[in-house]
C-alpha cells in the first residue's frame, strides 16, 4: 500500500495528535519533551481545527498510519473567535497556568502558558491574506513531494471557497521550512519576536 493524501474522517483526531507530537520540536521528534503531556501540543495545533474546519483537513496515510496532516482556516479572525469562545474556555479549566520564572518552565508549561495567554496575530493586509494553514509531516514522508500535493491541495480548497490569499507564521531558524514555503509561492510579510522567539510570517495570493 502506497501513501494516499485524503480527507479527514471523524477518528482521525488521535493520529492527527501523535503527528503533532512527534513533529513538534521543529518538525522534529517532540515525544521526549511532551512526555508528561503527550496532547499539549495538539490542543492547539490541531483540535481545533479538525472540530471547526473539517473540510480544510487532509491526512496523509501509509501502512503505518496517518502520518501527516495539513490543516487551514477559511477566516482566521473567525477560527480564533471560535477558538477563544468555544475551546481555550475548557483548557484554561483543565491545565492551571503555570507559576515562576518562565526559564524554569519545561516545554509543556511553556505550552500550557499559551492556553492562557493565545497569539491571534494575523499579518496585514488581513483583507488580502485572511486565512491561514500549517502542515506537519513525519519523516517517513519527508523530501518525497506529499507536502507540496498537500498545500496546493489546501490553497485550491481555499480559493475555491472565496479566500483572496492565505497566510502562515513559522520558526525564523527553520530554513529548511522556509525554503519549502518560497518554493510554493510564498513571500515573507513580516517579523515578529526576536532571537529563538522570532516568527516569519508569510503570505500568498490566491486570486492572481
């Protein structure tokens, strides 16, 4: 059985989660630093967006599994009205805020911290670049061309349901990720943060 992009199905959600995970330490293996809360990470990354834009899904499965998982939100200041409403409510009950000094904090307080204080930014021009997407692969399908599939895949679905443009934040110290994103059209729009914390934010047209 070859590897097969396709739709999200409901039961999908636990194989989207350990994808998050173990690409979350800059697409890298993150099982190690999450151990404690394995989810912590696809609270965030990935719930929300299987439960309000379904249709913006898409999972990449082989043999082994779902492997991979591309994700995007139609109107980015909706999703995050959506998120702020009706998800952050449940996880500030559940995961305290963490106390102390912040670099005594391990990897899963730092992400528990962001339960109770969200980044909604959304670079400007916002009318031109309103929604917005992230992909995460596992390395068994890394450098085989699935990513670029699934981002064009995405974008056609965006364009197709009216969005002028899309826009995404990623590591400024990723450059492998961000060669693949200029390599799909993107440009970069702006910074924000600085050194280990600094975010590229990045954007494409879709109604060119």
């Amino acid at each position: 059985m070859g590897a097969v992009i396709r739709d999200f199905r409901p039961g999908d959600e636990a194989a989207a989660y350990y994808v998050c995970l173990k690409t979350g330490n800059m697409g890298a293996d993150g099982e190690p630093f999450y151990r404690e809360d394995p989810d912590a990470l696809g609270r965030i990354f990935t719930g929300p967006y299987l439960k309000f834009e379904p249709t913006l899904a898409l999972m990449l499965e082989d043999e082994q599994g779902v492997g991979g998982y591309a994700l995007a939100a139609l109107d980015s200041k909706n999703f995050y009205h959506r998120y702020e409403t009706e998800w952050r409510p449940q996880l500030c009950a559940e995961f305290p805020e963490p106390k102390g000094a912040p670099s005594s904090w391990t990897r899963v307080q730092a992400i528990h911290y962001l339960y109770h204080h969200p980044d909604y930014y959304c670079p400007e021009p916002y009318d031109v670049y309103p929604a917005h997407l992230h992909i995460d692969l596992m390395e068994r399908f890394h450098r085989q061309g699935f990513g670029s599939k699934m981002m064009i895949e995405l974008m056609n679905r965006l364009r197709a349901k009216g969005a002028p443009g899309v826009h995404l934040g990623m590591a400024a110290s990723n450059n492998r990720a961000h060669q693949f994103y200029l390599s799909l059209g993107f440009a970069d729009l702006c910074r924000q943060g600085t050194g280990d914390d600094e975010t590229i934010y990045m954007g494409k047209r879709l109604d060119d």
